[in-house]
C-alpha cells in the first residue's frame, strides 16, 4: 500500500470512478488540488466565469448524460456561489458531488479570511455533507460521496476539504465496495402492491397516469410507452415528467398543473384512479389541495419513502425505483387484455378539442412561433430553459420524443440556469445540437458564461425572448395587481417619469444590447423582428460551428402564459385568456 497527499488522491479517487470533466474554479484553499488536476489529463478541468455558472453547467452535464455532474470551489465566497445551484440540484434530484476548499483545521471557527461554515449552510439543500476533519477518512468519504449522489432518489453531496487534511499523507487505496450504515436504498418494488395496483386499473373506468421526473430520472422512456400502449390508458405529466412519452403520441394529452393545458387538468379532476409516478405533487401541479383528484383513489409509486403521502393522501403507496416498478407492471399488462376506456379516451379527446393550447398570431414576434421553429428545424436537440415566460411556453409547446431532451430548473426555479446548463450539456455530448431558450432577464443573471461557450467553442444556439420585463412576475401583476409593474420593467431609467402604461414608444432603448454582448465576448449574435427570420437565423447559427450564437428575439410585450389556475384555486379554475380573471 503505498502513500498520497490528500490532494493527490483526489484525483485519483476522479479517475477511479471515470469522472471525465471537473467543473472548477481556482482559490487559495484548493490551489493544490489544481495543481495535481494540471499533472495529469485523464479529468478535464472546465473553467465557467462563476461558480454559480460552474454547478448549473454540472447540473446540465449530469441531466444530459445520465452521468455524476462533479464541481470544485474555494472556500468563503467561492462555496457559497454554489449554494443556489445545490439547492437546484437537490429540488430536482440531480447527482452532483461538490467538493468546496476550507481553512486548516486548527483555524476553523475563529472567522478566518475566506473560512464559512458551508456544511452547516447546506445542509438543508443536500443529500449528505460533511467536513472530512481526517486523512484516513477520505478515501471512504469520496467513495461514498458518489454512491450516495447517484444511488436511490439522486442528489447533491458536499465534501468539505481542509487544507491541512489534504496535504497530509495517506492510503492511496481506493474503496471497491461502500457499506454505510443506516443508508440502504430500497429500489425493488413490493410485488403484492404492484398487483394491487394492477387490479385497481383494470377496475376503473377512467384510469389516468400522471408521470413526473422522477421516471425521466429513472430513464423509463422505453418501458412507460409500452406500459401505456399495452394498457390504452392515457398519460398527463408534470413539467419535470415532458419527454417520459412521446409527446406527439395519441395517449399523451399534456402537462398538468399551474400552466397546465385544458385537457389534462380536467383529466385530473374528472377520473376515477390517478396512478402517479416520480411526482411529489407540488403546489404548482395540485393547486388547490382539497379539491385536487378528489375523484379518484391515488396509486403513488416513487422512490423517496419521504415523497409518500406527503402532500396528497395516497390509497396505495408503492416505494421502488419507477423504471423497475413500471416494467413490474408491463410484465402483468402484457397478458391480459387493454383497458377498456374507449368513452374515457374519447371524453378527454372532446377537452382537448374544445380547448386546445393556441397563441394567436399578432403584429409581433409570439413565443410560439419561436418554440415551433426550434420543433421544426432541429432534429434531436437538447433543449434548456431559464425560468420564467420563456420556461412556460417552451415546456408547452416544445416536442420531445426520440433522443430530445428538455433541462430546465424545476422545484426551485432558479433564474440563471439556462445558459450555463447549456453548456454543461454540450460539453457532454459533443456533437449534439444544443438549444438554449431564455428570457432576457434570466439570461442576464449569468451572461458571463458566454465566454466559456466562446473558449470552449462550443456550437450553442441560444435564444433569448426579450418582452423587455421579468415577464413571469409582470404577468401577476397584469392580472391581479392592476398592471402596478413594480420593478419589472427592464427598460426603466432613473430618469423616467412615468410608470409604464404600455406606451412603450416613451421607453429608452433596452439595457444590453444583446448583439453587441454577443459580439464583445467573440459569440454571433443576431437580432430577430418576424417570422420568416427565424429560420434564416437557425441557418446561420448551425453555419457557426466554432462557437455560440446569441439569436435575440423581439417578441410581444404584453404576451401572457395561458392557461393559468386562478390564486388559491383548483386546478381546472382556468383562466383561458386575459380578461377571465
């Protein structure tokens, strides 16, 4: 058994678990782990602009490829930049292991430059952290660290690592096996509930799956297609769940909740068993709780024994990886014959008839046109969002089926995220098309990560919708607060003398100018009024192989995210269109 510093086997423990790409930022205190990362080539080190940059490019490398996102901060202000982005991750069960830099032991405690107490500021935003206070604990620390972030409900895990500890030497042995105690992750399903569940769906007469991220996560695409064609049931997912079936299949009517189409928030209200899967039932999908599937009996089925009966009362709850529980149930369907719920199908066919998800075409730009484009020219991309607007009208109107996929912050709703997660996507999947759709507030948030797409040339096609507000917040205030736009506008001056009335030919022009932005960091960038210049831009972002382009689409200001579930109501109280409320 031979002898490593602490900071040398670090990078050994990366290589041993096949880590590829470390998303880091350099400072005092890990300064020496950078120094062995640069002795070697097997893990290569990504430099974002900011550490909140470098842990949404994690998060979007670990969604995209399925695999450990993996980040290195300093300590003080360099741990806490990635706070934001750990409580994203955590929200929407991503596996991120983060080791962060800290002061000697010895200094801990006695407000040091730089020292923070990151462990006892996350540990309510993460799976597991700890403070590794010995050499001879690492090398099991860090093994455990990646189990606990990819095993059972995914998450981020923090190791603290003092300066001292790392420079001590130690065992160069990396751990072939993990035991830990009072930690055993339970994926197999109880096969008696799986039954029971399966006779609860042959009972009812108007059976409806309501599918969520956590079977994404479980990468169930393949077997819930077959589960819900085998069973003719039909399938409304969460935001997180969109892409689990193909969403131009005949059986999948939508996303449910807040901004949740017609068609399946009434699916919701109206059937008789709401079989869920991988959800949490948020206050966002349930909107009011008393009412919500106050028809139905609930099948709950998820990995997170917390998640069961949380915040909706389930019949039958059903603990278990959901890609495993649900081929436990194709095994079942396959022999016996399709539910019969043709008036069902045919009920839910007329609702999505009656009220289908439309924008109406006007003088300027509407998202739609935009998200249609991007449906229309790119064949199998990987789609981010920001959050906000532009959040909402790409998770209703984008299509994903076949190798698309759709990153966007979901639990927390982190402005930000998109174009660094962006990257972290691209940086993955080299050779695939990657799209990322943000609002021109959100893009703002982290507009500094343009230089790491120019510097690590990659090919993103980056579309900002610019209504020129906080859209998200300035559509509540449109509606119930008599259109008093306190701080959302992103034109307003210090000069301005008057609130904004929609007038907007008393605006000064808008702060950046996206172009030029694009232009002063190396990246392409484009500005889009009409329609038929879309997909000329596409074109020529496609053209850019060498680096990012910034397309910036002017679109209309006063466009709203419909449906929308009135405050404080049930989920089928929709407000259709501007005026109900």
């Amino acid at each position: 058994m031979g002898k490593m510093t602490g900071n040398e086997f670090l990078v050994k423990a990366l290589q041993e678990e096949g880590v590829e790409k470390i998303f880091g930022y350099p400072g005092a205190c890990v300064i020496d782990i950078f120094d062995e990362i640069y002795k070697q080539d097997q893990v290569e080190l990504i430099l974002p602009r900011h550490e909140q940059g470098l842990i949404h490019a994690a998060d979007g490398y670990a969604r995209a490829t399925g695999k450990v996102g993996v980040c290195l901060a300093t300590s003080g202000p360099g741990a806490t930049n990635l706070v934001t982005g750990i409580a994203t991750a955590n929200y929407d069960s991503v596996p991120l292991v983060c080791f962060t830099g800290q002061v000697a032991t010895n200094l801990i405690g006695n407000d040091t430059f730089q020292e923070i107490d990151i462990v006892g500021v996350t540990r309510n935003i993460a799976k597991f952290v700890i403070v590794v206070r010995k050499r001879e604990d690492l090398n099991r620390l860090i093994k455990e660290a990646f189990y606990i972030a990819r095993t059972g409900k995914p998450g981020p895990v923090l190791l603290d690592l003092p300066k001292d500890v790392m420079a001590e030497l130690g065992s160069d042995e990396y751990p072939e096996e993990v035991n830990i105690r009072g930690y055993k992750p339970n994926t197999k399903p109880h096969h008696g509930q799986i039954l029971r569940a399966m006779n609860m769906i042959y009972d009812a007469k108007r059976p409806l799956f309501l599918i969520g991220g956590g079977a994404k996560i479980a990468g169930a695409q393949e077997e819930m297609c077959k589960l819900m064609e085998t069973l003719k049931v039909p399938v409304v997912t969460t935001i997180m769940g969109r892409g689990i079936v193909p969403t131009n299949h005949e059986l999948y009517y939508g996303n449910i909740g807040m901004h949740g189409n017609y068609a399946a928030n009434q699916a919701v209200n109206d059937c008789d068993l709401l079989i869920s899967i991988g959800t949490r039932f948020n206050d966002r999908i349930t909107g009011k709780l008393g009412t919500f599937a106050s028809n139905a009996k609930i099948i709950h089925i998820d990995i997170d024994t917390a998640a069961i009966s949380k915040n909706v009362t389930v019949d039958v709850p059903l603990v278990g990886d959901a890609k495993e529980a649900i081929a436990l149930m194709l095994s079942i369907a396959e022999n016996e014959e399709p539910c019969k719920v043709d008036e069902w199908l045919s009920r839910m066919n007329e609702w999505h008839e009656q009220k289908p998800l439309v924008m109406e075409e006007k003088e300027k730009l509407v998202p739609k046109q935009v998200i249609d484009a991007i449906n229309e020219y790119f064949d199998e991309p990987i789609v981010t969002t920001d959050v906000g607007q532009n959040q909402m009208w790409t998770t209703q109107f984008l299509q994903l089926y076949g190798r698309r996929q759709m990153l966007t912050s979901g639990g927390l709703g982190t402005m930000g995220y998109g174009l660094p997660a962006a990257i972290g996507a691209a940086i993955g999947n080299p050779g695939r098309e990657v799209v990322c759709v943000s609002g021109d507030g959100g893009f703002q948030m982290n507009s500094q990560e343009i230089a790491t797409a120019v510097i690590q040339e990659l090919p993103i096609t980056i579309c900002i919708l610019n209504n020129g507000y906080l859209g998200m917040v300035r559509q509540w205030q449109d509606l119930f607060y008599d259109k008093a736009y306190a701080g959302t506008c992103l034109r307003r001056r210090k000069s301005c003398e008057h609130h904004c009335d929609g007038d907007f030919s008393k605006c000064p022009p808008y702060t950046p100018d996206f172009v030029k932005l694009a232009e002063s960091y190396g990246a392409q960038g484009i500005r889009v009024f009409k329609k038929e210049e879309i997909i000329p831009a596409f074109e020529k972002a496609k053209a850019k192989i060498d680096g990012p382009t910034i397309i910036e689409f002017i679109i209309e200001n006063e466009e709203l995210v419909m449906p929308m579930v009135k405050p404080n109501g049930s989920i089928t109280d929709l407000i259709m269109e501007r005026g109900e409320e």
